[in-house]
C-alpha cells in the first residue's frame, strides 16, 4: 500500500498566493513522488495545481478529491475523484491522508488543517509560505492549545517529517 | 420554518474552558430561544450543552449534529441526529446553519469557524471567550484574509446579529 | 429526546406515485405526531410534503434533510437542514432516524431503504403503495437475504411498529 | 485523467456469494487494468477483493474508497482511501466513478447501485452473479421505473459497455 500525503493550500484566486509559495508547493509535490508517495490534494488550482505539476515531474501519481465535478481537476491531476460535496470534500481529503503539509493558505485551508489537528493527523506548516500557514507557525498565537501542528522551513524538510510520520 | 443558530465551541475536556465562556454560551442558548430561532450544535457537553441548557431554560428546541451515536447527546438535546461521520459532523452543522456563533473553543471550534468562512456563512465570534474566538477577534491576525468573522463582545449582540443576518 | 421517524418516499415528479400512496403517506405523518415522535424526511415534495403535511395537521414537528438549499423545502417543514451533499444527503436522513418507513418509490426510496438495511436500522416497508415498497413486500423477491424489511398494510401499523423497535 | 469503474459486490461474509461471481469480479479487474482504467472499489474483501487481484495480475492501479481504516484494504489495493463514513462510503465510491459494474450482491451492492441509477451514472449489472444483480436484470422486476441499470451477461462485456459509457 501507498503512503497518502495531502497538501493543503489556496486555489490560484488568492491575491496573497505568492511565486515563494508556489514554487515551494512545487517542490513539496516532487519530493513526494521521490519518496514512492502518492500526493492527495483538493485537485484545482494554485497550490494544488503547483503540487501536482511538481509530484508528476518526478513520475508520482497525483489524486483530486475534488468539490463536484472531474473538469474541476486540474492537468497534472492523474486520477480526480468527484465527491459531490463541494467544500466539504475537504473532510475526506484529511482523513484519506497519512499526513498533511499546510502551504499558505486562507479559511478554507485553515479547514483542512484544524480538522488534521481534531482528527489527530500529522501536520507539518511550512514557515514563510503566508498566509494560515504562517500564522500557525507562531508560537504566540499557537502557545494556549495542547496539541500544535509541526513548523518546518523547507519543502524537503516538510516531506521527510511527513513521511517519517506516517510510518 | 424556523430559522436555525449554530452554537460552537469547546467540548467539556477543554482545560481552558473558563466559567465565564460557559456563562456566555448559556446565555446565547437563552437569547436564541427569545427570538424563536432553533438552537443546532454539536449536542455533546461544554459549550454545546451550556447553550443547549440556556434555550431549554427559555422553552427553545435543541437539535445536536452528534459524531455517531444518539447516546452521545447532552441532557438539554430535543432532538438528536447521529450522523455516522464522526469529527466531519462539523461540516453538517455548519451548513445546516442560517448563522453561526463561535465562543472560545480549540481546533474543532476553528474547524466549524473556518468552514463557515469557506461558505459564507454569517459568523460572528464572541470576543473574551478564550480560544480560537480570541484569536478570531485580533484585527492583527485576521488582517490579512478578505474575509472576517464579525466581532462582537456579549451574548446578547451575537444572538441579535445572528438573527438579523439570517433574514 | 424525542424519536425520530424517517419517511421515505418518492418527489412529486414520480409518474407512478399514486393518490393511495399519498394518502397513506399523510396518516404516516398524522401518526408520527399522535406518537410524540419526530418526522424526518427529505424534506421535498410528493410523498415527503404528504407525510409532512399530516404530521403538521397533528401539531408534529417536521425536519426536512435537504439536497442543497433551504429553498427547496416543502412547505410544511419545520426545520429545514441543508446538507450540501446532494442525493447523498439520503445517508444522513436514514442515519439520523430510529426507523424507518418506505411507501412506493424508485431508485432514490430504494436507496435510503438498501442504506437502512445496511446499518441495521429498523426498516417498514408499506405494501400497496407501489415501487420499491411493493417489490420489496414480495417475500420471493426478498427470499435469498438474510435480513428482510419488516412489511406492513397500514400507515397505522407502520408508524405503531417504527415506534415499538425504536424503544 | 484515468478513467475511474467502480466494482460493486458483496463482502466475503456473504453466504450467497459464488466462486462463479468471484470469478467475473476477478475477470472485471483484469479488464478494468486492460483498458488503462482504473478500478475504484470498497476495498474490502469477496468481490472487491477478487476484483482487485484481476486489476493487480494485470498491473492496473486500485484505488479502496474504504469505512474507516486503511488496515481495513484488501492486499491488493494500491490506494487505500479511508473516508470516516462508515457504510456511507458507498455514496463516495459511486460519485467518484465514471461506470459502475454490479456483481451479486446484498443491501450494500444495492444500495451503491440504487445511488447510481439516481445521480445517473452509467450503471451495468452482471446477469448469472446472483443478489441483487440477477434481480436487477429481470425485466419483470424493473419493468415500472423509467431508469434501469444495463444488463450483460460477461465480465468482458460488462468492462467493454462501463470503458464506453464513460467517454
């Protein structure tokens, strides 16, 4: 069996989405094919599509668990599966992963990481990437809760946690 | 038909669940019931029941969005919809909602919050509760996201803005 | 907490939905409330807004699981709860209720009746109203399975059995 | 994008369930893998576990939309997608898929398949399987519903019609 590794981060209309992030998200896609993973993503644009371009330059297969319908998936989406439930699918691309990397990221990935926390689910924010996944990172606005997701740096770093993590 | 007000927040195991968030639940339970709107939580203890009591104390009716088993509901529940999904019985609740009313709370609390921001939902987040509606309340952490829950500081004034932005 | 009964029953676009259908659908609903117990359905039209309908002339209260949007409820609902999910909100319907009663029906009827049966909720079919109720009435139809629905000829019966295997 | 058929049959507790019906699960995976598609199922075992071993001896990809663990897939699921859903996986399993192909079956193999006949997805039954699938393909069973699921009486047809049907 597959690992599953979710990454979770805004569509392309983020007017705060900057290159860093994508370029970031890209690389996190491609390390997770480097580590025979499958990359499980909301399936559209921005960190997803980034994501998936940069796990399918490196031979991995890529999974949309998307809102509605298979022409929402983006072109580096090998297999899109169509849950009918518009943002909620959300729920399922959390709990059909092994881990989960948080990218930037505005409400709706800072949906899909509170539910990593509530269901227990590794979860790794990469810092400097905007955004939730910023404001995660900080030990100030994190410090009253018990359970708190992982900060690393680096794409390379987020992916290696995300593996180790889910052994 | 009636108009329906989500109340999340904190199950009873939140260590930083103060008396004054309960009290504040409570009475948004009471207040909901005046204006004849349906309480809808997530029918376990804590914030949820303190609410749930507060309209059963002002003949409210309570329905509670429960992770699995009708058992699981707090003593001031009317009616209880086991959903069979678990933690994801957030999204339920949240889009069976006319408006939604955050009060302290953790990553599941975010989860309902974030969800509500993600489908625009009307949210309005009760400032000096603690938790996540704390954090919600900070013009310096929400600055950067087009979208912001509304703020408000007493039971009274949430339950008012719920009503009159579900009409 | 009050019973929930689900009512499950073809739209009114259904060709076949006869008048003896509706009828025994609005005594379903009549019943439901002479019994206290809430009534729990799709919330739409043909044999849902029937079952609503009767248990709004005996003062019941009536939630309505919808597909996507309040808008869509019938008018004797209640509590309208949209789920955002579809045809799948089918699930939520059959999961949420104590037992279940089906009156005639296609495909949509059978699939909360098949979903019921899965999950082992107690489950009534009312023979003579047609579809699916009918066809599953037929004990050589049923012959091959283990677990059967329970088949009625009455709303009365049905609603008296619903509540009696809900205790 | 990959073509995704969904697999519908019973589990392996099933007493009903035939090595013949085995067998064209086993040759349905097999075809499923031929035609570059990829086979969608509920992971578990007896005709989604044969399926699965007919798409792997053919090196197709497998994907297990499953209740609630991975440790619940069969060994021959590359992919195992843990939903938290409980028996509501069904409606997931159907709405990711392009084609359903029902073999044998009970109350979940009827329940996938009522679900696809209502949100219309392209729906073949294996005529000689047994459960639900025999029953399906009898035009006296099915005569009074405008929507009827297609009837074929081979493993190869069976792929040929869902490939097809998908365009």
């Amino acid at each position: 069996m597959k690992k599953l590794i979710a990454v979770s981060g805004s569509d392309g209309d983020d007017v705060n989405l900057s290159t860093h992030a994508l370029k970031v998200a890209e690389k996190v896609g491609y390390y997770i094919a480097e580590h025979q993973a499958v990359l499980l993503c909301g399936g559209r644009t921005g960190i997803m599509e980034a994501a998936s371009k940069g796990a399918k330059n490196n031979n991995g297969l890529t999974i949309g668990i998307l809102p509605f319908e298979k022409s929402e998936a983006n072109d580096f989406i090998d297999v899109p599966i169509p849950t009918g439930m518009g943002n909620a699918r959300d729920y399922l691309l959390i709990n059909g992963a092994d881990a989960v990397i948080g990218i930037g990221g505005r409400w709706g990935t800072l949906n899909e990481i509170s539910f990593a926390m509530c269901i227990e689910k590794p979860t790794i924010v990469i810092k400097g990437t905007g955004g939730w996944a910023d404001l995660l990172s900080d030990p100030k606005i994190v410090k009253g809760f018990e359970k708190k997701p992982y900060v690393v740096s680096s794409a390379k770093k987020a992916v290696e946690m995300a593996v180790k993590l889910s052994e």
